[in-house]
C-alpha cells in the first residue's frame, strides 16, 4: 500500500511549507499531496482559498501577487512555496500530487509542467493532478492526454467510481469515512486506483487494508508507514 504525505508531513511540520515537504521526502514517501492555489501571477503550494488560518496574512490568495504572499509567516517564519519552488525541491525525486483548488489560467498551469518536463525537473510518471473540480480534471486530460488525473469525492456515489472512469482518470481519492468495500471493488474492476484520505490512526489504517485501498494520504507519514508494515505483517 502506497503512503502519500499529505500537504507533506503536515502533522509535524506548517502544512505545505517547504520543512514538511522535507520532511515527507526524508521518511521515503511514494508521493507527497499539496493543494494548489493561484495568486495574481503565480501558482501557490496554499490550501485554502483565504490567506487567515495558515499564515499571518488576510484575504484572499487570489488578490495578491507571490511576492507579497511570500512576505508572510506560514508558520515558524516559513513561506508560502510557489509551485516551481515544489518542483525544484522534490527534484523529481517522488510523485507529486498536485490538488487543484481555485486554480485559473490552466493554460499556464500546463504550461509550467511542460517546461519543468522538458528541463527534466519532473518526469510525466511523477504528476499526479486531482481536483474535486472534475471540469478542471477534463479539460486537463483533452489538454495532456498522457496526464495521470485524480478524481475527488467526499461522497459515495450510487455508481460508486463511474465518475472516475467517465474522466479517463488514474485515480479515485476517496473520503475514508465514504468508501466501503463495494466502493473498492468497483474501482478495481474499472482499473482505477484508488486512494483514501486522511487516514492517521492505526484502526482507519487497518480498516482501509481490509477494503484493498491502494494507498493512503497522512498527516504522519513516518508513523503511518511503521504502523502499515507492523498491521501487515500480523
């Protein structure tokens, strides 16, 4: 079973911030999920659509260009990273899961993966692009046939993974308090992986091997891979 950082080692570290990225990428996860934001000119590693909660900054991320959002504190003196910061220190070193969230000018958006692709910065097996915005996530596959796209639900559709498949998606991400057995198998059968979110504790782990979840988003990557191996091998 997969283990992806969420927001990097965010429950050790200021989420998305450049330390639990490093963090994330020491622990030797299989993937490192950050949220994706855009600022006046640029696209932020941020995840909400406010400034408030994860930095000493008001408003709205959208209203300020990144070289005022870098001003501010996101915790312990850190800053809010750009995405080319992301790309630059993962070094193609694991997948990153890019969660689009009110991100515009998608042309750009692509535009800065093809030239990070084309610099060798990232390979195409290393980027993952998920959004709960499944328009985002079909116009980006028309746009990059061969981009591996995650689709986002914090619901149990009747047609369980349906949707997924019906974008041409690699993946399912699923609410781990939405999904089931049944849920899985459909996602299976329908060659999708499928991914369950934010599962920290020991007996959501254990429950999310008895469905057959293919990996796993945690705050604690480190604790969480200790605790795969040991409900695995037992």
């Amino acid at each position: 079973m997969k283990v992806f950082a969420h927001r990097g080692a965010s429950g050790s570290f200021p989420e998305n911030t450049k330390s639990a990225i490093l963090e994330a990428l020491k622990v030797g996860v299989d993937g490192i999920e950050v949220d994706i934001q855009s600022a006046i000119d640029d696209y932020m590693v941020i995840h909400d659509s406010w400034l408030d909660r994860t930095t000493n900054g008001t408003g709205k991320v959208n209203e300020f260009d990144a070289a005022t959002i870098a001003k501010l504190d996101a915790g312990n003196g850190e800053q809010v990273p750009t995405l080319q910061q992301l790309i630059d220190w993962n070094n193609d070193k694991t997948l990153l899961n890019l969660e689009l969230k009110h991100a515009f000018e998608l042309e750009k958006f692509v535009a800065q993966l093809e030239q990070n692709i084309s610099a060798r910065k990232i390979s195409c097996a290393n980027i993952l692009v998920s959004s709960f915005d499944h328009h985002q996530l079909q116009w980006l596959k028309k746009r990059l046939p061969w981009l591996k796209i995650g689709a986002l639900t914090s619901s149990m559709p009747i047609n369980y993974a349906k949707f997924a498949e019906d974008l041409n998606a690699y993946s399912v991400h699923v609410d781990k308090n939405f999904v089931n057995k049944a849920f899985v198998d459909d996602a299976k059968k329908r060659g999708l992986k499928i991914y369950a979110y934010t599962v920290d504790k020991e007996q959501d782990i254990a429950l999310m091997i008895k469905y057959g979840i293919d990996g796993l988003f945690t705050n604690y990557p480190e604790q969480t891979k200790t605790r795969l191996l040991s409900l695995v091998n037992n």
